[in-house]
C-alpha cells in the first residue's frame, strides 16, 4: 500500500460562514516528553510534582497527544519546518545542527522569499507577531519582519541569557522589531507580559497569529530568583557548571505561569472559545530533563530526542479532555493553523505537513503516513510506520515496536527481516526526493564528554 509523506489543507469543520479563529503557537524550548505534570513530571525524589498547572489544566480543557514529534532533535531545523509547514531539509539553512553564530550570513537562514504560515496569515487578513526565540537566520539578510510577522520582540540567537539578555558568546541580543531593546528584568516573564500585551491590543474585527517562542527550559539554567548567577556568567558559555533538577522545573513553572497569564487575557478579551492554542517543544529534552519512558534526548532520533509533550486547545470545535495517540510532526500543525484559517499554501511551495484538523472531533483519526528524520550528526536516520520505527545509527540498524517497546531497548532486526527490510526501503525513497546533505553542514554540540560524563549506554 503506498504511503504519504505529505498533504494539504482539508477544511475538515469549516464553512466559508465560520469566523476565522485566532491563532497562537507556544513553543518550548530543549522540554523533554515527562517535565508537565500531565506527562508525568517528577522531582529529583521521584515524587509527582505540580510543575505545570495551567499547562495541565489546557491539557484537561482541549486534546493532550502521546504520541506528538518534533521535525528535528535539534532547535533551528524544527522552527524551519514549523515556519514553513515543509520539510526542513528542503531549505540550507536547516542542515545546520543547529544554527549557530552566523552573523552576516547571507545563506543560513530563512530566505524572505519563502513563503511561511506568518506571511500567509497576514496576507489573508491576520495581525501577526513572533515573541522570543527566531533561531532562523541572522540580519540584515533574515529576520522575522521579513517572513511574515508584523510585529517582533525577542532574540535572534539559539539561546539568551535570561537577565543579561545577550546570546552565548555575551553578545546584546534583544529587539524590539529592528532596533536593540533593553529592558531589565526576567526573560520569561518579559516575553509572557508582551504576549498578553499583544492580545490585549487586538480587536474581534481582525483574527491574530501569535508564536510565542519561549527560551525556557533552555540552559543557563536561571529562575527569576538567580541574577547573581547569571552575572557571574556574564552571558557567556553553556552554564555546565550550574543546575539542577529543582531550577530546572522552576523554569518550567516561570513559563506556566506566563501561559496561564495569556491565557486569562483570552479569557478577559472574550477570545479563548474561538482561539486554537497549541503547546509543544522543538526537540526532546537535555541535561535537567525528564524524558521518561523513552531513552536519548536532544540531538538523538531515539524517542527522547524527539517525542515531545503536545496540548491543544480550541472550545468552540474540540471536546475536552481527550487523548490522542496520532503520530504527528510540528510542521502539521503549520498546515492545521492554515486549514483553520482557510488559508491555501502557496501553489509553488506546497506543504509536507498535514492539517490535523479532523482530530478535533475524532482524537483517534490515523491516517495512514510515514515520519521520517535524517540527521548529519552520527549518520542517524529514522522512520516512523504505525507501532514500527526503523533506526540507523553510524551505520548500524536497528528496528523496534513502539507499542510494546518505547525504551527502544529490543532489537527486532533479525526476528523481523522483512519489516526491516520494507522500512529501510520506505526511509531511501522518502530520502531520495530531498536535497541530500551537504557536506559543509555544520554540527554544534552544547557539551562533550570532556564537560560532563557520558553514560556507557
């Protein structure tokens, strides 16, 4: 039976009579698939801990999805697929793991030309903004004013420090569109307070696009309380000698709470029955995290460095409290904002991601369609078929069940020859209608074994 990598815009719920529902898109960023209480959270005595309970409660309110994957285990590669709704590996800039300092660079980014789910949202009638994290191309050559939001406030770089507000190298990274913006306080809570501010301006005449794009849980690992911490780092470097467990979901809290704030602004404005909101992560968790039950994390195409905690909410079509065990990538929900909009894709660039839009009223639609990765970093490939994953790594391939095993722990490679045999073939086809990668692409990791102590397996 052939299987399909890609779709389109299904206008699943909607008559032309239906009024458009805002849209907004909270991205965490580095959180791993157990760090909310609704997927398990648990402090370092392995006690369940209340981390996330406006989270939590969005999770009650609309659909919380078990089986929610990131297009990338690492950061920049995902926010191309989500701007994009396509593969990421279609554009250059996206073979970067991840991106890093490229200032000036004319080629690792998000081309202005590319059509995004921002710019196709404002050109159909959307006011649209980008708070946080861009991670897609430095200026003057990219920029998010230049891909489709109206409106930014945040940073450019893959990481900021959360009260210096500069990149990793301790270079000022925050603006305000254009032009450098110093403002003193949390970055967390900065960037909550201006996605209200942001929902507060808005007028029921004019649907809006929000991606709020959250640096936290991301290293340096900061809570409000520790801006002693962050100047004795200065800003720069990747803080392996500072954390813990308990600062860690203190992060996670500090965004909670900003969550809970926009999402009492939708209440206040009398927004939130019409506004879908979707919460998730662009790649599976790192140091601090809980990836719980699955084994990898940030930067492997095992289930922990891609399975990610995914909620969505939107009472005017979607019952409460389901969930859902579809296999999705972010990049779908760049074509569900677009179908929920009535939004076609641009003729020349037509999307990879599927709408997921039939899910609002039945949470177990499974269409039949393959997830698949590659990564430049230790040669990884993977392909995702129902309950079954196919699995390269440097070289060696392994193939597992899901369903009965999502620790990734039972090789099933040479009791199911054929399965493998169908999925390998399935990754080489999907593979071969994409650019291959180049040569030049670079892979940045945040530490080594010299930094911190790698497990023997």
């Amino acid at each position: 039976m052939a299987r399909r990598f890609a779709g389109t815009a299904c206008n699943f719920l909607f008559t032309m009579a239906d009024p458009r529902p805002n849209l907004i898109f909270i991205l965490a960023d580095d959180l791993g698939y157990a760090d909310l209480g609704c997927t398990g959270a648990r402090d370092a005595h392995n006690n369940a801990c209340d981390v996330s309970p406006r989270l939590d409660a969005m999770a009650a309110q609309g659909l919380r999805f078990t089986r929610g994957y990131a297009n990338s285990a690492v950061c920049s590669p995902t926010r191309f697929a989500l701007a994009t709704g396509r593969w990421q590996y279609r554009l250059r800039g996206a073979a970067e793991e991840p991106i890093a300092s490229a200032h000036g660079d004319k080629v690792l980014g998000l081309p202005p030309g590319h059509p995004t789910v921002a710019s196709l949202l404002r050109d159909a009638g959307y006011a649209t903004a980008l708070v946080g994290k861009w991670h897609l191309g430095y200026p003057p050559h990219f920029g998010p004013r230049q891909s489709g939001y109206e409106e930014f406030y945040g940073f450019h770089a893959g990481g900021a420090d959360y009260f210096a507000h500069c990149d990793p190298r301790g270079r000022p990274d925050f603006w305000l569109n254009e032009e450098p913006h110093e403002e003193d306080g949390y970055l967390t809570d900065l960037l909550s307070r201006r996605a209200v501010d942001f929902v507060k301006r808005q007028s029921a005449d004019q649907p809006f696009y929000l991606s709020l794009h959250y640096s936290a849980p991301h290293w340096p690992w900061l809570t409000r309380e520790d801006r002693a911490e962050s100047e004795r780092l200065r800003g720069v470097g990747k803080h392996v000698d500072g954390g813990s467990i308990a600062t860690y979901q203190r992060m996670i809290h500090h965004m909670d709470e900003g969550i809970g704030w926009l999402l009492d602004a939708l209440e206040e404005k009398g927004m939130s029955e019409n506004t879908l909101v979707v919460f998730t992560s662009d790649n599976g968790g790192e140091r601090f995290s809980n990836n719980w039950p699955f084994v990898g994390q940030k930067m492997d195409l095992l289930e922990g460095g891609i399975r990610v905690p995914l909620l969505a909410r939107w009472p005017a079509r979607m019952a409460a409290g389901a969930v859902c065990a579809t296999p999705n990538l972010t990049m779908d929900w760049s074509a569900s904002f677009l179908d929920a909009a009535g939004v076609e894709p641009a003729a020349d660039y037509p999307l990879d991601g599927i709408s997921l839009l039939p899910l609002m009223q039945a949470p177990d639609w499974m269409p039949e369609r393959d997830l698949a990765w590659r990564m430049k970093h230790r040669e990884q490939k993977a392909l995702i078929r129902g309950d079954w994953k196919y699995l390269q790594i440097e070289g060696i391939e392994y193939l597992f069940n899901l369903a009965a095993d999502p620790r990734e722990r039972a090789n099933l490679r040479e009791r199911e020859p054929q399965k493998l045999a169908e999925l390998r073939s399935a990754w080489q086809s999907w593979d071969a209608g994409l650019p291959p990668i180049p040569e030049e692409a670079k892979v940045s990791l945040v530490f080594s074994r010299n930094d911190l102590p790698q497990a023997s397996f």
